[in-house]
C-alpha cells in the first residue's frame, strides 16, 4: 500500500515525503521506498502538518470558529491541508546492502514495510534477541538475531536508565548463547539476579542450564551452585592493582611481602606475624607505617568475618582446586559461569571479579602465545559486568589500568570480549566508549549519555536522539558494524521467552 510519495530531500539531511492522508505513519516507522532498481530502507524522524493555504487565512478560519463559532469548511482539504514526514535513509539495497550516497526521485512510491522486506536480516545471525521495531509498535514476523561469535570479542555495551530493561536483554543474549557451545560467558552479577531462584526467572530456568555454573556465597542454600571462596594463597599483589587505591609504598610493600612468604603473604601480614617482625625479615625496607596501613587496607577488601574466613575470601590453608580452575574448566567447556557477588561490599566485590577475570584473560593469553593450535579450539568469551563505570570509568582508570580495560583494548586478539553494563555510559573514556562496536541502547533520557553514546556509536545515530531519549522499557536501538544499519529492536521479555518451548520457537524462526 502506497502512504506517500517523495517530494525533496538530499542525501546528507533528510528526505521529506507527503503522506497520503489516511495513512498512520509515526516517528520511528520504517517504510521502504522503490525507485528504479533501488530499494530505499528508511525512518521516519519527524512528522508535521502543512497546507497550501496562505498562513494568515488558516489563522483566520480558525479565529472565526473560536471567537464567533463559525464552521471550518475547507474546500479540496485533502489536496490543501496534509502531513509531511521527515526520513532517514537507513540503508540502500541495490545488489546488496551500501550505505546511502544517492537519494530516490520525485514522487517516487512510499510503502509500509512488511516481513518479506526483511528476509535479508535472517541470515545475519544465530542469537534471536527480539522482534524488529516499528516506533512503539513491531513486526512479530520478523525475529532480530545477532551473529554472536562476531559481536563477542569487538565488545558490547548495553546501556540504559535504571529499569528501561538492561538486565532483560542481557539474559536474553546469554540464553541465545546457552544454545551453541562456542562462546562461554562469564557473567559478574552484583544483584544476584541472573541465576534466578525462588519465584524469579533467571537463566537456571533456561532449557540448557546444565551449561552454567554457579558460584555463590549461599551455595549451600541453592541446589547445584558451588562455593564462592577465594584463598589468599591464591592471590597475587597484581590482583589488587587498578582494584582498591593504593600508595606507591603499599605496592612496594605489598611485591616485598610476597617475596619474602611466598603464597602465605596476605596470612603472614594479617595474623601470623607482629608487624615489628615482619619489618625486621624484609630488611627494614619497609616502615611499619605502611605496613600497618596495608593491613588494614586488605584486612578490610577481604572482609574476614572471624578473622580468617569471610563470604568471598579465606586466609585458611586451602583444600581441593582453587575457584580459579573450576572456572577455568567450565569456560573450557564452553559454559556459562555466574559469580553472584551481592554479598560482598564494594571492595571485596571488585577484588573477586578482576582477580577471576584477570586468571581467564591470562588463560586465553598465555594459549594464544605458547600454545596456537588449542588457542584456535578455545571457545569465545565474554565477560558480562553490571555498572561498568566502576572498573572502567574515567575515575576508577585515574588509579591504574586494570583488567576490564585490558580487555577493552586487546581482548579481541585473544578472543576474549566484555559485555559492559551501564547506566552511565558518559563516565566513560570515550576510547572505551568507542571500542564497544556493538550497542544495544535502551531508553536513555539523560543528554549527556546519550551525547556520549551517539558520538562513539559505529553508526550516525544523531537523528536518532529524540528517539533514543523516548524508547520505552524493552525498545531498543542496536548500531554495529556487524548489521547494516542502527536496528530497532523490541527485546523479548525473558520470562517470555524461557517459557516458549523450543519447537514453538524455530516456527517463529521460519518466516
Ligand atoms: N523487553 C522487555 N519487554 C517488556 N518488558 C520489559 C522488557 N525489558 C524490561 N522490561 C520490564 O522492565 C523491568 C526492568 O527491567 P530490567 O532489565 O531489570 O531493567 P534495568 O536492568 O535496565 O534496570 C522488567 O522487570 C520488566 O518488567
Ligand atoms: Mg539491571
């Protein structure tokens, strides 16, 4: 059905359509234009009313009715008063997908869209994230998928308000992934609701949920889950690095601890040993000062609730493998790791999560360089962590570089990606920013994260911005280098999702 036709426009700005008068086209629609051998995908960005009538006599008519309630008969009205809509081209098809460098002719037909112009997005991925999105409507017939072994390691970022549905589509993704094994994820979840549990849907109810692992400090309260415990006997001084704020002394202090007691470093300073004595065995190089200071310092991150056992951490002696190889193991095998983390206070929460991925990204790493073939059977991996800011905000980097950043810059090497969670992505470096090649934007009203995000974004989003302000909880906008243009998207409701059965969900597949 045709809804309007082109009347201007030029290929830098917008084109402008007049819309036949009964058509319900709103901002954030799609329609397709055909021109030629050319096939125009575009959005509607803006929509207004106008009039061949010169202005003063519309404002005359309508001053008659209201001061004398005089009718309004309009004579030709639908050649003389209509509505004129603003569009973006998305993207162009002439023998494949370009990004636009012409524009359509005069007059040239508008349609609505409809799932046969969509066929081309079936192929572009395997991890279904939700349905293609028209303004504050969407086609039901038209399943979005991203190509996730791609996006993983050039990094993603989800970012929204508060309850605009990060945490949604962040599920959402991991279930998609749960169904192939080659990428694992390692999922930091500081509101411990990703794993789910008593009345909450989380990814333990996922068919596949004998591919995650679960590391928990209420192990012994979740059927399946593992112990969440870290010895100190594990740690090294660089896993506090870029994590809790240290003075140049205390780094010092902390390499000359470790060197002197080995794995019992943490234990000796915290409780074996006077700090007197521990000066004297590091050949007075130390003063008991920074000692004392970096007692405290680490005696507080790890929150040891008798003195040598906490939620997180232990100084005691450990039995059996350490939780860095289970999770190495599980990730090996292609799983979905959870670290719930809710327990924790700040610190002790930061120390767990860098300290666990720092092992991974070591893995991958050392694989890479002494071992390239088995490197090359490595599944791909993703690190998922809520409230990014925190380890790669511009305040968080002023104390040192530190894993998540690493991995920010050269985790795609190794196959190694972050999913980067935030409410406020203007805290960010803009280089981060800018490495994130996939975006999942929610609703975002606050202009200065959304300023950050458009600007860093692998496609020109700036007409976008109104819209991006408005999305409702679970509409989306996706730019990537991997999809042909800034898709909109409405996110599947995971609670939905979970309960489609998977027979039920291939036939929505099947166009
Ligand atoms: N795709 C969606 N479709 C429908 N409702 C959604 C969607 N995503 C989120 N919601 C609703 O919004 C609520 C908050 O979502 P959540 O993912 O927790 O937000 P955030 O993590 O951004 O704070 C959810 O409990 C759900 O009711
Ligand atoms: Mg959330």
């Amino acid at each position: 059905m045709v809804v309007g036709r082109i009347i201007g426009g030029s290929v830098g700005d917008k084109l402008v359509i007049r819309l036949k008068n009964e058509s319900d086209i709103d901002v954030g629609d799609l329609l397709l234009i055909k021109d030629k051998n050319c096939q125009f995908y575009v959005k509607v960005i803006n929509k207004m009313i106008s009039s061949l009538v010169p202005e003063q006599f519309i404002e005359e008519m309508a001053g008659q009715n209201l001061e004398y309630n005089e009718g309004i008969n309009l004579f030709d009205e639908k050649e003389r008063f209509y509505q004129i809509a603003h569009a973006k081209i998305l993207t162009i098809n002439k023998d494949g997908f370009k990004p636009p460098r012409t524009i359509p002719s005069f007059f040239a037909e508008v349609k609505k869209v409809n799932k046969e112009d969509f066929k081309f997005l079936e192929k572009k991925g395997e991890v279904e994230i939700g349905y293609l999105r028209l303004g504050t409507d969407y086609l039901k017939d038209v399943v979005i998928k991203l190509p996730a072994t791609k996006l993983v390691s050039h990094h993603v970022l989800v970012t929204a308000a508060t309850g605009k549905g990060k945490s949604n589509f962040t599920k959402v993704f991991i279930s998609g992934l749960l169904e192939s094994d080659e990428v694992a994820s390692l999922i930091i979840d500081p509101h411990a609701e990703y794993y789910g549990g008593k009345g909450i849907k989380g990814l333990s109810h996922h068919h596949n949920k004998a591919r995650i692992e679960y590391f928990t400090p209420r192990w012994q309260e979740m059927i399946g889950s593992y112990e969440l415990k870290i010895f100190a006997e594990d740690l090294k001084p660089t896993d506090f690095h870029g994590v809790i704020e240290l003075s140049e002394a205390q780094r010092e202090a902390m390499d000359a601890l470790e060197k002197t007691y080995n794995n019992w470093w943490i234990r000796t300073l915290l409780i074996e040993k006077p700090i007197n004595n521990i000066h004297e065995e590091l050949g007075r190089k130390v003063s008991p000062a920074t000692l004392f200071a970096l007692k405290r310092r680490i005696g507080y991150t790890l929150e040891l609730q008798d003195g040598e056992s906490g939620l997180a951490f232990s100084i005691r002696k450990r039995e059996g493998t350490s939780i860095f190889e289970k999770v190495q193991k599980a990730i090996l095998e292609g799983k979905t790791v959870i670290i719930d983390t809710s327990l924790l206070g700040s610190e002790a929460e930061k120390l767990a999560s860098a300290a666990i991925v720092r092992r991974q990204f070591g893995f991958y790493r050392r694989t890479k360089q002494l071992n390239p073939e088995s490197f090359e059977k490595l599944p791909e991996l993703l690190i998922v962590f809520e409230e990014a800011p925190r380890v790669l905000g511009v305040e968080a980097l002023s104390h040192g570089s530190n894993v998540f950043e690493r991995i920010a810059r050269e985790g795609r090497k190794f196959k190694v990606g972050i999913c980067a969670i935030t409410q406020m992505p203007s805290l960010i470096p803009k280089e981060i920013l800018s490495q994130m090649n996939t975006k999942i934007l929610l609703g975002i009203p606050s202009p200065s994260d959304r300023n950050a995000v458009i600007e860093s974004s692998a496609q020109n989003i700036s007409d976008e911005s109104v819209e991006i302000q408005m999305l409702d909880k679970g509409e989306a906008i996706i730019t990537s280098p991997f999809i042909d243009f800034p898709l909109p998207v409405k996110i599947f409701l995971f609670e939905e999702l979970i309960k489609k059965p998977a027979e039920q969900k291939k036939i929505v597949l099947g166009l």
